[in-house]
C-alpha cells in the first residue's frame, strides 16, 4: 500500500484510513494493478479477476492484447467512474527488440524517432461485426539499451 501523506488524520465520522478498511471494503471502490502475462486478454483477466474476487462490476483501465505483457489497472466498485480518466492519461511503455542479426544503431535510432506522432490502430469488436478507429500519439521514443553482437550488454551513450 503507498501512503501519500503519514502524518493525514481521518475522521472516525468518514470512515477509517485504508490499512483499516477489509477488503471488502477496498474492493467497493479499488484499484487493482496487475502484470498481465502473454496469453489471455484484457478482457479475459478482468473477467477471471472478477469472478475470483465474486464481484459484479470489474472493469480494465487500458487493452492489453494478448501477445502483451505489463501493467493492467483494474477497476472495482465505485471506482470504476475512473476509467474514462485512467484509459485516457499518458501512458509510458517499455518494449524490447530481439534481432536475428546484427543491425546498425544510428539506423534503428532514426527509425524509433520516425514512430512519434499519430497512430491509427483499429479495434474489431465480436468477430469483426464493428471496427473503430483509435488514433493516438506517440509523445516520445529513445533506445535505452541495447546488446552488443557479442550478447554483452551495452549502454547508449
């Protein structure tokens, strides 16, 4: 549990602080974070989440296809009114490139710079009964690291 502020009293008249609060109480308005592995949806995670926990309203803050891994923000409770603001706030992703072969750097530097700015992707909904259009931007990219042919690690400088 992260605590913002230690020192923050609460009313005995609105309630109690978090780390008192049963988990019932968490999930009538709680956020759940999990790393999704590669394999199911995003869909199928929050389902199996929500029939664990026996809750009737679950939802996901983002859509992690299956081939994804990485964080998924679950909604529960009241605090499902949130997902509009979580599915539309920046997002910051790390991916992970594993060539064959060798590659010229400076190239695969000028191509992730070349990423940045609008995207389209498309969302097929039930077997392809109604696509929509998604358009987002893409503020950044840089390499952090990456392998020398040698399979030693090598930082960019």
């Amino acid at each position: 549990m992260i605590t913002i502020d230690g020192d923050a009293k609460t009313s005995p008249a609105h309630g109690c602080t978090p780390a008192e609060r049963t988990i019932e109480e968490l999930l009538e308005a709680g956020m759940l974070v999990i790393d999704k592995p590669q394999g199911p949806n995003s869909h199928q995670v929050s389902a199996w989440a929500r029939d664990i926990l026996g809750l009737d309203k679950l939802g996901h803050g983002g859509t992690l296809d299956p081939f994804a891994t990485g964080v998924l923000v679950l909604l529960s409770g009241r605090a499902m009114r949130l997902t509009k603001k979580v599915l539309s706030h920046d997002k910051t992703y790390v991916g992970v490139l594993r060539a064959p072969n060798d590659f010229d750097k400076s190239a695969l530097e000028r191509a992730i710079a070349q990423m940045c700015g609008q995207v389209r992707s498309f969302l097929c909904i039930h077997t392809s009964a109604l696509i929509l259009l998604i358009l987002r931007t893409l503020l950044g990219m840089k390499l952090l690291t990456y392998l020398c042919p040698n399979g030693i690690g090598c930082c960019k400088r």
